[in-house]
C-alpha cells in the first residue's frame, strides 16, 4: 500500500558479462522476465517507474513508457541514476537493479521510515550495502557531478551523501540477485 509518493529507477543498462552478455532484465526467469517480477514486487509500492537501460530500449517500454538510455557510456549504476533521475516525477526515488526478483512488500516503508533526516536510506544485508536504496532526487547535481568527474563508484558517492542504513538481515533471501545462469537456473 502506498503510504507516500515515490518514483522508481529499475537499472537494466548492466553489461551481463556473467550471464553471456544477455540482456539481465529480459532474461526468462520462472515464466517470466526479470524485470517483470521486479516491477511485480514493486508496484504497489511506487508510483511510476523509469527504466534506466543500454539496449532493447524498445523491449523495455512494455513495462515502462519512461526508459531512459545512458548517453554518457558504460560506467555503472551511478551513471544510469544520473541520467535517469530527470524523469522521474516525484522527490523522493527508490533505485533498485533488475535482478532481483524478490523484492519485499515492506522495502519502501522500511526505507521511508529512515530517510527522514538523510537523502539516501540503502539496504545492507550482512554488513554488505546492498544496490537498493531510496535517495532524494535533489542529488541529481551531485550524481551528475560525480560521473562527469570520472568518479563512477555507486558506493562511494552514497556514502558521501546524507545516508542511513537499513539492516535487512531478517529478510536476506529478498534481495538475492540472479547474477550467472546457475543462479537462475537454480532458484
């Protein structure tokens, strides 16, 4: 249930290089798309989406009118963020890759309910940040900034920021990527 006004940035742009170079969101997983069980799990907790993504831009608008390609290269997620982050409506915006189709209904209001006094609540499982966060499209300079100085590290730039941490340790399997064909093709 929606409980405040967030936009979303799924990040599909990814290389796959341990998947073949496929595509990580179109892959087929349990009858349907990553992606699609991404945007599943998400749907009543966002109110748009925007699809960052590299390829298959057309393919990608069957979950999202909004998909929004890198220009700047291959650099990362932080790079896909920036260029994203300009059509996303709402101030508040939830990042989130495309391989993780696990996502719990509670992720947003867990996020929501620490970012108050910061501009990025991000997951951590484990003592490991996770590439699951909510931030403040108010960064977008700062992102911008970032890539265009060649600083494409995602964790180093939130860490930078205003941030808090959310443990997510009772509900790791939630955020299980699928990272390699084995992966997928055990789950």
């Amino acid at each position: 249930m929606k409980t405040h006004p967030v936009s979303c940035i799924i990040l599909a742009g990814g290389e796959g290089k341990r998947v073949g170079h496929a595509d990580k969101g179109l892959i087929q997983f349990n009858g349907q798309s990553l992606i699609a069980h991404v945007i599943t799990a998400l749907q009543n907790q966002v109110d748009d989406i925007v699809i960052s993504a590299n390829r298959n831009l057309e393919q990608y608008k069957q979950f999202s009118p909004i998909v929004i390609p890198d220009v700047s290269g291959n650099h990362g997620p932080l790079s896909g963020i920036a260029a994203a982050l300009p059509a996303c409506i709402h101030e508040l915006v939830l990042v989130v890759p495309c391989d993780m189709p696990y996502l719990p209904d509670n992720l947003l209001t867990r996020l929501l309910a620490n970012v108050e006094q910061h501009d990025i609540a991000i997951v951590e499982i484990k003592d490991r940040l996770q590439l699951v966060f909510l931030m403040r499209k108010s960064l977008l300079n700062s992102a911008q900034n970032h890539v265009s100085s060649k600083k494409y590290k995602l964790m180093q730039w939130v860490l930078s920021c205003s941030h808090t941490i959310v443990n997510f340790n009772e509900t790791a399997d939630s955020f299980k990527n699928m990272n390699s064909i084995d992966q997928l093709n055990q789950s």
